[in-house]
C-alpha cells in the first residue's frame, strides 16, 4: 500500500497542476471548441467542476490500470472520489458564499485544492477497505452521465444558477 499512497500523493499533484492550467486553455486555444468541452469556458461553478473532474478522470484511468492485480478495489475508490471531489466544488463554494455573502477569490482556489486533497483521500480510505467494490457499475454509470451533462451542458447549459456567471 506504500506504492499506493505514493501514486496518491502524485495523482494529487497531477490534478491540481493540470487543473488549474486547464483554467486558462479554452482561452488559449483561440475558443477551440473541442477544448471547451473538457476545459472551463466560462466562470460559472458548473465550468470550475471541469477542473478537478476531467484530470482525476484521466488520473484514475492510468491508477486503475497500474493498479488493477494488486488492488482490485482502486476502481470503484477513485470513480467515488472523482464524483465526490467534483460535487465538492459547488458545495463549498454556496457554503461559503452563502456565509460571507460574496465570492473571494483566495477561497475558490482553496474550495479546489480542499477537494482534491479530500477526493483523494476518500479514494485512498476507500481502496483500503473495498466498501465500494460491488458498486463499480454504479459508480461507472454515474461517472458517464457526468460526462455527458459536461459535454452537453457545456454549450447548450440549463437555466439554473450553477451554469451562471457567479453573482456574489
């Protein structure tokens, strides 16, 4: 398990380095549309989750495979953390917003490192103990739902508060 908390510890550095560069690459592609659909292209809290989703996403596909004979409970771990982590973002951020009564911005970069710091180690917990193991469909399916709404929400978003511009 020393090899594990070792790939944690990276993945934790992997997701928030190429996070918060893919904060900045819709714009730096000129727009790419393409991009746009992995990449935030506004600064709505539905675009920011895009941060932690899509580079755990591709983290935990590389953990699953490097893991997959010496723990068998990696995958149902991480797809759990990915979908915590992410749904963590726009409940710290209302949490906290809602008290203040204003967005700042020191505490939505925190909002992101907390959630990947916690996806993380809910994912390590949970590879421990293989709670999750008879859940990995489950956990898969919502993973790809997730992923749709991204992809179709992303240019054609819903009119809720989520997929606006931050008011506060």
């Amino acid at each position: 398990m020393k090899k594990l908390r070792f790939f944690i510890k990276i993945g934790i550095i992997f997701v928030l380095v190429t996070g918060s560069l893919s904060h900045f690459l819709f714009d730096w592609t000129g727009n790419n549309y393409i991009v746009g659909l992995f990449a935030p292209i506004n600064e709505s809290v539905w675009e920011h989750m895009k941060l932690l989703f899509f580079p755990m996403l591709l983290y935990s596909l590389f953990m699953i495979f490097r893991f997959k004979e010496t723990c068998p409970c990696v995958a149902p771990s991480l797809l759990f953390g990915i979908l915590a982590g992410t749904w963590l973002i726009p409940v710290f951020y209302y949490t906290y917003t809602c008290v203040l009564g204003k967005n700042v911005f020191l505490l939505d970069i925190a909002t992101f490192i907390f959630s990947v710091i916690l996806s993380f180690w809910l994912s390590y917990r949970l590879s421990l103990s293989c709670r999750l193991k008879p859940y990995t469909h489950l956990l898969a399916g919502l993973i790809c739902v997730l992923f749709l709404c991204f992809v179709i929400f992303t240019y054609h978003p819903p009119n809720a508060k989520i997929f606006q511009f931050p008011t506060v």
